[in-house]
C-alpha cells in the first residue's frame, strides 16, 4: 500500500493539472458520508468530543501544511493550472501514513482479530475521529489549494482581456 501511495505521489512531483473551481466537490462528498455515519452515533462523551475535535484540528493543520508545501503555476496560453508536490509534501504525506500503519500495528498488536475490534463503541469513537481528521485534511487542502489558485487565475483573465484590448 505504501508502495503504491508513494509510486502515486512521485508520478504527480512533476506537476498535475487541478481545476480549481472543482476543489469543492470532495469535501462536499466527504460531509456527506460524515452525516451519514452520523445519523447513529455512539454516545458522545467528554472524551469523544475532545477526541473528534483534536482529530478535526489535527487534520485541517496538516491539510493547510501539505497545500502550503506545493508549488502552483499556470500555463499562459491554456490558464491550466498545475500543481506540483514539494518533496516535503511528499515526505509529510509518506510520514503520516507510516505513523497511521504503525500506530494500527500497536493498537492491534499486529493481529487483526484481536486489539480493540470488539469493542463497537470504542471502533465507532475511532473511526468518526479518523473521519473527522480527513474531513479536516481534504478541505483545508483544498481551501489553500484554491485560495493560491484564484490570483494566478485572475492574473490570467486580466492578461487575456489586456491582450484582447489591444
């Protein structure tokens, strides 16, 4: 799985096109099933809140890091805007999937019938956090992603109206 995600992110270090008036669409979809698992939730404690709350901050955080560590540029002719990884993006994102893994490993003692599996309200508590830390991760990713991208694309409607004008 590492492998694949690494593959995946030094494919896209030369640059990727986004299309930044799409950014929206994955934090809509990640609300969504937010809601969703949502509509029966295990019983909310001081500890659950302060849980989903820390996984929310944590993850917005890291999301604002990771899009603050990559480098976008446009294309003059096209307005495409690419989106090129630093390699401390990279880095940052390998380094929060071997803390993942591994604190999976620790918990569960490297077995997947035993650790904390049995205990639904404990998986319950966890996982909503987790889903909370991605919430948090994608839109605050996709927020800086966009809020870079908006002046390159307003310099390159300016240009174009400037040269149309001559």
């Amino acid at each position: 799985m590492l492998a694949l995600v690494s593959w995946r992110l030094f494919r896209h270090a030369s640059g990727r096109p986004i299309k930044p008036q799409r950014l929206w669409i994955r934090p809509v979809i990640l609300v969504i099933f937010l809601g969703l698992s949502f509509l029966h939730p295990p019983a909310l404690t001081a500890v659950s809140l302060a849980l989903f709350a820390a996984a929310a901050v944590v993850g917005t955080g890291l999301g604002y890091v990771l899009a603050s560590h990559q480098t976008l540029t446009i294309d003059s002719a096209t307005g495409t805007i690419t989106s090129k990884i630093s390699p401390i993006g990279i880095v940052l994102f390998l380094g929060l999937f071997v803390v993942r893994f591994g604190m999976r490993a620790a918990v569960t003692g490297g077995q997947p019938s035993q650790g904390f599996a049995h205990q639904s309200a404990a998986v319950l508590m966890y996982t909503d956090a987790g889903l909370l830390f991605v919430l948090g991760l994608v839109t605050a990713q996709a927020w800086e992603t966009w809020r870079r991208a908006k002046p390159l694309l307003d310099g390159h409607a300016a240009e174009k109206a400037k040269q149309g004008a001559n």
